[in-house]
C-alpha cells in the first residue's frame, strides 16, 4: 500500500483570510501590533505554541496568544466572509485517490484535532482519512514524528510514503522522515522556500499534482520526464 500524506492549510484548504484575522484578533486582545500578512502567513504549518514563539519571540506572551488565537478562531468560522474553501480541483484528486485500492490517505497538520474534525464534518471526510495527525498528536513540524506515526499506524514504508504540503516545514519533516516531499506552489510560502528546504518536485495545480503521483504510484507505467 502506498501512503499520500496531505498538509490542511495553504494545501488542501485556502484558509489564509481566517488565520490573519484570527492572530490580528490574538494580537489585539494583548496590545500588541500584529504580524505583516506576509509574516503571519509564513508560519501557517507550525503548532500554535512554536507559530507565535516566532512572531514574538519565546519572552512574549505565547501561551496567551495561543490561546486567543483558539478563542478567536472559532468565533470567525461563523462569518460567511472567512470562509474555508477548498483550492481547485483538491476535491476531484482525493476522490481519484480513494478510488484506488492501493492508496491510503493521511493528515499531517498543525490544526488541532477538534479543527481538523469541523474540516472533516464540513466535507463530508469522517472516512476518508486512514490515519490523521494533528499539532495534538505530535511534535510541531519540521519534526517528523506527524509522518512517522502516521506510517506506522497504516503499515506503510517511508519509501511507499508522499508528504504533499505547501511550506518549508511540510518539505522538511518529508525529508527527515525519509519520504518523498512534493511541494504545490499555491500555498501560503513561497516556491523558493519550498525549493530550499527539499522540495522533491513543486507542481503548479491539482491535476499537476495527479500527475506526479501517477509516476510514484505506477513508476512502470509512469516513468519521470
């Protein structure tokens, strides 16, 4: 069985517009002058605790922001103007996957379970995932514990394992569990940070995307250009 490994945020889900908001409001319950969006979103992937242990540093008020964040959170996923939309074509390629027989899909994300769970009632997902790792379940990325466990949960070899993310912390735990790392440019980092941290192949799109795990799926069949 292979295992294809997707990050939530920046790559599934276009959630940008929710977590600006929702550290702005963090930020704003301490008096602090938030992040740049470009430096808010350039943390998207880390554990919330590690996220603003990075923005203000390990002396400021990390657990606070963390926990403001949280609250915030939850309050913004009732706007209809934050919504969460899923990125082109992310729904027509997990239903191409989970038609295969020797596929099985996970979750490595810096959500927290109880996030990752409205994502998965919201989408109709409860059974598409065999196994799902969370910033509850592990280490924060770049740590490699979220593919580990994952492999170890469904019996999967790292060299039958793809980690798909959108930042250099997806690109790096890929690498430091010794799996397959493709990075998708659309997400919330840049194509060059991906590129830097490891990056086996950096695809454009969804149907990108099919096409490179059609060579790690059926290398005969599919052989690298």
């Amino acid at each position: 069985m292979k295992l294809v490994i997707f990050d939530v945020d920046g790559t599934l889900v276009d959630s940008q517009n929710i977590i600006v908001a929702a550290q702005h409001a963090a930020f704003a319950a301490y008096g602090l002058e938030p992040p740049s969006r470009e430096m808010s979103l350039s943390i998207v992937g880390l554990s919330l605790v590690e996220a603003f242990t990075v923005l203000v540093g390990p002396k400021g008020p990390v657990e606070g922001l963390a926990e403001a964040y949280k609250n915030a959170f939850g309050s913004l996923r009732l706007d209809p103007a934050l919504a969460e939309p899923l990125f082109p074509g992310a729904e027509a390629c997990l239903d191409w996957l989970r038609g295969r027989e020797d596929v099985l899909l996970g979750i490595a994300t810096g959500k927290s379970r109880r996030g990752v769970g409205h994502l998965l009632d919201r989408h109709g997902w409860e059974r598409v995932f065999a196994t799902i790792q969370t910033a509850d379940d592990a280490p924060s990325k770049p740590h490699p514990a979220m593919i580990r466990q994952a492999m170890e949960e469904v019996g999967a070899s790292p060299e039958d394992t793809v980690m798909i993310g959108d930042s250099s912390f997806d690109m790096e735990m890929a690498k430091a569990a010794g799996v397959l790392p493709i990075g998708v440019s659309w997400g919330f980092q840049p194509v060059a940070a991906l590129k830097e941290a490891g990056a086996g192949r950096i695809v454009g799109s969804y149907a990108e995307l099919e096409g490179a795990l059609r060579r790690f799926l059926d290398p005969l069949s599919h052989p690298a250009a």
